[in-house]
C-alpha cells in the first residue's frame, strides 16, 4: 500500500521540460521529466518502471511498447 501511495502523489516539476527516447531494438520507450540522478527505482505492475527523487517523477519507462500500444 505504501508503494502505492508513494507512486500517486509523485510531483512533475518542470512540465515544460519534458522529453521522450524510443528505442527501437529494445522496443523501449524513455520519457524523462528530469535531469537529476533517482534516488529509488519503482517497477509497476503493468512492467513499467518509474525512477524518482524526494517525491518528484524522475523517469518513466515503458518495455515493449510497440505491445503495449498496438502501434
């Protein structure tokens, strides 16, 4: 339950300043919110994984994508 919450209340600081990397041989989408080093990595149950630092979203990424999203 703790993780949970944890992952709900999680801050983007610089909306303006986001940017996002595909990699296409490891079908791995990269979304950046930040340019500061995780303090924790956070793997959902969905496979995707989130990295964040003192409440803030770090990263986000999304394995298989392609699967994912039906592109």
């Amino acid at each position: 339950m703790e993780r949970v919450e944890k992952v709900k209340n999680l801050i983007v600081e610089d909306p303006e300043n986001i940017w996002m990397e595909y990699d296409k041989v490891g079908d791995t989408l990269y979304i950046g919110f930040s340019k500061d080093e995780e303090e924790e990595t956070i793997m959902l149950e969905n496979d995707m994984i989130i990295n964040i630092k003192d409440n803030r979203l770090i990263s986000l990424l999304i394995p298989n994508f392609k699967e994912k999203t039906n592109i």
